[in-house]
C-alpha cells in the first residue's frame, strides 16, 4: 500500500433549496392565500477519523466532496427535503489546515472524532411567510443560501507513543522487526526506509504499544534534504524518541549530535522531548570501543544510553524495561 501522508482537496457543501411561490387551492376554501413551502437545507460536509485507514491515499485520487443541495419547497406549505451530508473518512491523527491561510481548522486524534468543514446553506423562504395585512398575496419567495466552499490541507501525522529515529542504516527497521509483528524492508544500504512503518510491542502486562520506525534523517532535514524532512512531523505526537546509533560507524558521536541538532533546527518541542539512546551493532566491534562510546555520550547527555544488538536481540530486554519505565513515568506527569 502506498503511503500517502498529506493531501489538499476542496469541500463545498449543498446550497439550500429554494422557497417557491404557492397558494391554497382547494375546493370550498375561497382566498385560501399563499402557500408556499421553504426550501430544505444544503447538506454539510463533515470529517470523521476512523482506525481502517492508515494513509491518505484515497484522496491523491478525489479532491473535490461535495454534499446534496436542498430541495425547493412544495405547495400546502410544504418544506423541501434537506440534502445529505457528505461523511468523509480519515486516519486518526489528521491535521486539517485551511490551505490558503495555514490555519489550524482540527486535530482528529481520537476515533470517531468529528469536524464540520463546511457548512450547508440555508433554505429559501417560501411566500407563505410573507403574508401581512398589507400583502395578503405576496408573489415573491427566497433562493436559497449557496454552501460554504473551502480548500483544506490535510496532513497525518502518525499515533505512536514511541518514535524510533537515527541516520540511516542506524539499524531501525531492524529493530521494530525484532520488536515486533511489523515486516519493513531490511537491507544494508541507506534510506532502506522510505515510509514510517508502525509496529505494535506487547508490554509484560498484555497492552500494545504502538513504536514507530521513522526514515532516516541526515544533515539538513529541517530544510527538506532528504527523507526526513517530509517524516518529521510524524515524530510530532510521539511520547518518548528511541535514538538508535551505529556503533560500526566512523564517526558515532557525530551522528548523535547531527540527529540533535536536526530535531533543534525543526522546532516544536522534539528536542525536548524525552529521549532513550540505544548504541546499537555492538556485536560488531569490540567490548572497549563500546565502552568508550558510551563513556563519551554520558559524557554529553544525561540521557540513560543502551547497548543492544537489533540482530542478535542483545539487550533488548533491558531496553523494554527501561522504555516501559519511562512512559509510566510520563503518563504519571501528565
């Protein structure tokens, strides 16, 4: 399936019926007046996020939605029907924009959630409520009120509670494999990763924890180089950020600095967010250079740093415990 993570489209909602010009005829009723029915209600376009769709991808094919126009009213003071809404469906955890200000319109977290992107318009008035003792047959009715007509961005930004990150080939993928149900391409090359993958983890007690393995980020990402520009913002909602980082590198330490100083650079609070280091690969390189890496990152952070083996699930345990731990503690805070 192809992983679509932002769409533009255009809402326009039903115009409303309109009112018509009537007036009682009936047998022994003389001067039985106006009659004349409104017009029904243009219908409304709505969002609602649902836990089916994982991708915006329907949308790369249909941009515009458009609900039912009211109908006009009928004689005897009839009142036409009211069109019918447009339901459109989205994954958990879309943003929608207005695409010609950028002004957050919703936020659709939690299933079921609903937004009204436009509304309908409203029905014409029929002649009968023009009736005065001035006017006792008025000729004249209302159109109906057109719908409102928006441009909406829509961008989703993935539901996990924990974020994998890392340059490429860091050995992410691996890990929420090993981690998890998940099956995302693995190969050693960069950007093997081309698409944020979801895995669900199961804790000692049963629950799930949804990890997200995020494609790799390089030097200047905040500025669109790469991939990892276009993924950032799925690490946006993530409680805890799992750093993974290639032990057989050349230059270990560099790299951490450049995943920091990438999430610095983007803003919006990822560089606050609470981080985990995992130094993984360790079953590559001898037991002294993985000491004196961790000693150098301790060194710099006081993040808790891990040394586990994705492929040979070396310390992965631990590293649970620790992830486990962590989100308690966040869930306790907040």
């Amino acid at each position: 399936m192809q992983f679509v993570d932002w769409a533009e489209i255009e809402v326009v909602a039903g115009k409303g019926g309109d009112g018509i010009v009537a007036f009682r005829r009936e047998k022994y009723v003389p001067a039985g007046g106006p009659a004349g029915g409104n017009g029904g209600r243009g219908g409304d376009v709505i969002l609602t996020a649902v836990e089916n769709l994982q991708t915006l991808l329907d949308f790369k094919y249909i941009h515009c939605f458009q609900a039912q126009d009211g109908k006009r009213g009928g004689p005897n003071n009839r009142t036409g029907a009211n069109g019918s809404d447009r339901l459109i469906e989205v994954p958990c955890g879309t943003v929608v924009y207005n695409a010609d200000t950028g002004a957050v319109l919703a936020d659709l977290v939690q299933l079921g959630q609903t937004f009204y992107a436009a509304q309908g318009g409203k029905g014409g008035l029929g002649n009968k409520h023009f009736l005065s003792n001035r006017n006792r047959a008025p000729e004249y009715a209302l159109p109906g009120l057109p719908g409102e007509e928006l441009k909406l961005r829509l961008e989703l930004k993935l539901l996990a509670e924990v974020g994998i990150i890392g340059l490429p080939n860091a050995g992410k993928s691996t890990l929420i494999s090993s981690l998890s149900a998940a099956r995302p391409k693995v190969a050693n090359y960069p950007f093997t990763t081309l698409v944020p993958n979801l895995g669900v983890v199961r804790k000692p007690s049963g629950d799930g924890t949804v990890f997200a393995d995020i494609p790799g980020l390089i030097a200047g990402a905040h500025l669109g180089t790469g991939l990892g520009h276009d993924f950032l913002r799925h690490i946006e909602r993530t409680r805890l950020l799992l750093h993974m980082i290639d032990a057989t590198d050349v230059d270990p330490i560099g790299n951490y600095q450049t995943i920091q100083q990438e999430l610095q650079a983007y803003g919006r609070g990822l560089a606050e967010r609470p981080q985990i280091l995992a130094l993984n690969k360790v079953d590559a390189v001898d037991a002294e250079t993985v000491d004196e890496l961790t000693t150098e990152l301790n060194r710099l952070t006081q993040v808790p740093v891990f040394s586990i083996s994705a492929v040979a699930q070396i310390g992965l345990d631990s590293l649970l415990q620790k992830i486990w731990l962590s989100l308690e503690q966040l869930l306790v805070v907040n």
